[in-house]
C-alpha cells in the first residue's frame, strides 16, 4: 500500500487486509483520510473512523484511469489531488460494500469461474463470448487476472455482510 | 469442412440476421418460414439492408448475394443442404417436431443446429434417429446476427465432436468469433451475463431513479460497458430479462447466484417493461 499526503489529507492506495487498512486510520487520527476500499464496505469504516473523509475503488482499474470516488462533503482539492495524480475520479453518492463496479464485475467473475468449474467452456472461450456476444470491454478472466485474491476477499466480504449464498466463491478462484 | 448450402428454418429476427450472414459467406441460403408474408418481408428486408450498403460503398457483390439468397417452401428445399439452422419460435415440442421432420428429410451428410436460447441441445436431439444424432447441435448467434461475432458452437451429448471444432474453424475462418461449450443451463453469455443484471438490482434495491442513472453511470464511465445494466434491461424488455433469469435460476435448481430481484417481478406485475412500454426503469415519454 502506498500513501500520498498533501495538506491535511492523506490518500491511501492499495488492497491490503482489513486490519491493515484499520491500521492506518488509527495511526492518523488528525489527517483527513482517503481511502481505497473496494474489497470493504465503506459504511462500516465510516462509522468507526471519524477521521475517514471518502473511500475509492482502484482494483480494476485500467489505462482508463477512472476510478470511483465517495466522499462525505464535496472535496475539490481531493478531486483536483487525484487528477494530479493521473486518476479521472468518477463522484459517486451511492456507498455499498464493493462500490458498484467491482461489486458487480466479481459477480461476472465468479459466475465465469462457476462455468469452468463445470467444464462448460475454456477461459479463453469464455472470455470471448462475452467480449463478442454482449461487447463486454474485457473477459471475465482478464479482469482478474493477477487480482484473485482481491476478488475472493470482497466476495467473502459480500457473503458475511449479507448472509446471501449468491456470493460464495468458486473454489477455482484462488 | 464446406459449408456451401444452408437452410435456415424461421424468417423471424434471428432467423432473417442469420440467412442474410451466411449468404455474405458465399453460401447459397434457403430461408422458410410457415408464413409466406413473412419470408417475403425477410427477404426484402435482406435485400434493403444490402441496397443501403452498396450505396454506402460497403458491398460490391449485391445482385451475386440476391442471387444466392431464396425463400422456399419447406417441401422444396435442397435436399443435400450442409446445414439447417432452426430458428422458430421457443417451443419445445413444436422444434422436436419439426427436428423429426427435418430428420426424415435431409441427406445423411446434413447438420442439423438449433438457434436455441433457452433448451437443452440433448432433449431437441431426442426426435432425431440414432444415425443423425452426432450431426446434431446447437448454433446459438446474437442479435443482430450480421453484426454480433459470437456464435456459440453448442455440443450435445451425442454431438460429434470433430463435427463441433469443425464448424468452430469454420466459423473462425469467416468473420465470427466462435466459443465451444457444453450443453448447459443458459450456455455461456446468458449465464454468465445474469449477474451484470442481478448485482446492480441489489446494489440499488429498490426504486430510486437517482441511484438507478448513477450505476449505469459508473458501469459504463468506469467499467467501459456500452450501456448501462438498467438502460439494457429497459431495452431488452424487463419481462424478456425477467424470463431468461427465472428460466437460468430454475434449470440451475434454484440456485442464489441466479435469482431474480424482487423489483424486476414487481415491474413485469405492473406491465412496466421498458422502452417497449415506454415505462421501465426510466421513462420514455
């Protein structure tokens, strides 16, 4: 994880462990802190981090640079920070567990994982189908490729939040 | 393998989209459909759309691709046709019916596929004879047909394989992109694809127009999807979305990963079904 600070605020970036991220907003009680939470859901740190400003989700994040940004006040020189930074924030009210691209992209992930699991297609197959059949920009396994791990920690997440089985991973998402 | 004759059964959307590829392929295409208004439609329609092209400067072979293309009556089509691809309606048993027919038709050599969405390849396959069985399969393209790569090159349990990665080459070799899978609930895309659905409808969980425009918002600024999970819906039709869910969620023995939300029921409950409705998840006055 990485940290960038200017002024009063500090943006964390990376996809470390609950604790860890826990970690670092106890050790900045006075910062006004930004953060990348997209395997967490933002509500709970917000309610037990007064110092916690506004959360993003980076994980899928590509050569495209937007990322999703939550922040509890209208924040210009966060926006301004992150453009700097070579990020295009995308603003967002909504503040659900996954944020709402990479909620719903490991949902396709882990659907795509399930279809393997049941030899129904390859990865590459799969991958094809949905890039030409419904124009999705990627395959399924190429955004998560190298991002695994992420995708079954927010998963996990989803599962222990919700209670909902929908969110059980694929034992082929390791 | 040659693909040079092919009879495609059903001159409604799909089965028109289909005709009209395979005769940009140089196959020489027969189209049927029970209605003869319809064929006729299908036909013009076919010849329109290559008319526009030729005066767009796309198409240069027109009067050789008319030429190539006809309606038939199903009692005089070729007999020694390469390839059926049935595009009816979505019955079960009107297809198996009309698979028997095709059977008893057809030359030994012919390939029977099935433009399917929704039914398994194995229970069509049970109204051919035994010797057919391995040149039956499934051939399921995307809307519009001319336009959509992906044909998914669906083997049956008795489904030749050689026959399958064949036309898969074949396929590859023309300008489609092919994807082989097994013969399974919803095949690839309309399984995998129920979820960019199913997870933004919890994310917002209920009516909220405001919620509603900044996911598609974010799916589309930030995932780079075309269009939104809410404005597809609206434009698929939400009781057409409704119904391939709830069909996916059932072949898969009601599993959660694939279950419908509660509001896209209440929608279809209030005829609310989209663009074609002029209500859906926005309003199209």
């Amino acid at each position: 994880m990485t940290n960038v600070s200017f002024d009063n605020f500090l943006i964390n970036f990376g996809f470390g462990s609950k604790a860890e991220k826990q970690e670092i907003l106890k050790a900045n009680p006075e910062k006004h802190v930004i953060m990348d939470l997209t395997c967490y859901d933002p509500q709970e740190f917000y309610d037990e981090y007064p110092q916690l400003k506004g959360t993003f989700a980076a994980l899928f994040c590509d050569e495209n640079k937007k990322i999703e940004l939550h922040c509890l006040k209208h924040e210009p020189e966060v926006i301004a920070k992150f453009k700097e930074l070579g990020y295009s924030p995308i603003e967002t009210t909504i503040v659900s567990c996954g944020f709402v691209f990479p909620r719903t992209i490991v949902q396709i992930i882990n659907e795509a994982h399930f279809a393997l699991e049941d030899d129904v297609a390859s990865k590459e197959d799969i991958n094809r189908a949905m890039k030409f059949g419904v124009n999705y920009p990627k395959g399924p396994f190429e955004w998560s490729e190298g991002k695994e791990l992420y995708v079954k920690t927010l998963l996990n997440e989803l599962l222990q939040k919700t209670g909902d089985k929908r969110y059980v991973p694929s034992k082929l998402i390791k | 393998m040659n693909i040079s004759k092919v009879i495609v059964i059903g001159a409604g959307t799909m089965g028109s989209g289909i005709a009209q590829w395979f005769t940009q392929q140089n196959c020489k295409v027969e189209l049927v459909d029970n209605s003869q208004a319809q064929m006729e439609k299908a036909l013009k329609d076919i010849h329109s759309s290559w008319d526009k092209l030729a005066e767009k400067g796309k198409l240069s072979n027109v009067d050789e691709l008319k030429k190539n293309i006809k309606i038939s009556p199903m009692d005089q089509l070729s007999k020694d046709a390469d390839l059926v691809v049935e595009a009816i309606i979505e019955n079960l048993e009107i297809k198996k019916e009309l698979f028997k027919k095709l059977d008893a038709y057809f030359e030994s050599h012919t390939i029977l596929s099935s433009n399917t969405s929704s039914f398994p390849i194995a229970l069509m396959a049970e109204a051919v004879s035994d010797k057919r069985k391995p040149q039956f399969l499934g051939l399921h393209f995307f809307n519009p047909a001319t336009i959509m790569k992906l044909v998914e090159v669906i083997k049956g349990k008795d489904s030749s394989e050689k026959i399958c990665r064949d036309l898969y080459s074949w396929f590859d070799s023309k300008d489609k992109k092919p994807a082989l899978c097994k013969d399974s609930p919803g095949f690839i895309v309309n399984r995998v694809a129920r979820n960019f659905y199913g997870e933004p409808l919890r994310i917002v969980n209920e009516e909220d127009e405001t919620k509603i425009k900044e996911v598609d918002n974010i799916l589309k600024e930030v995932g780079g999807f075309k269009m939104g999970p809410f404005e597809l819906m609206d434009l698929i039709g939400i009781d057409v979305n409704y119904s391939v869910t709830c069909s996916v969620w059932e072949a898969y023995d009601k599993e959660p990963r694939f279950a419908p939300h509660k509001l896209q029921k209440q929608m279809v409950d209030e005829k609310r079904f989209g663009r074609k409705a002029k209500r859906g998840f926005y309003k199209y006055d």
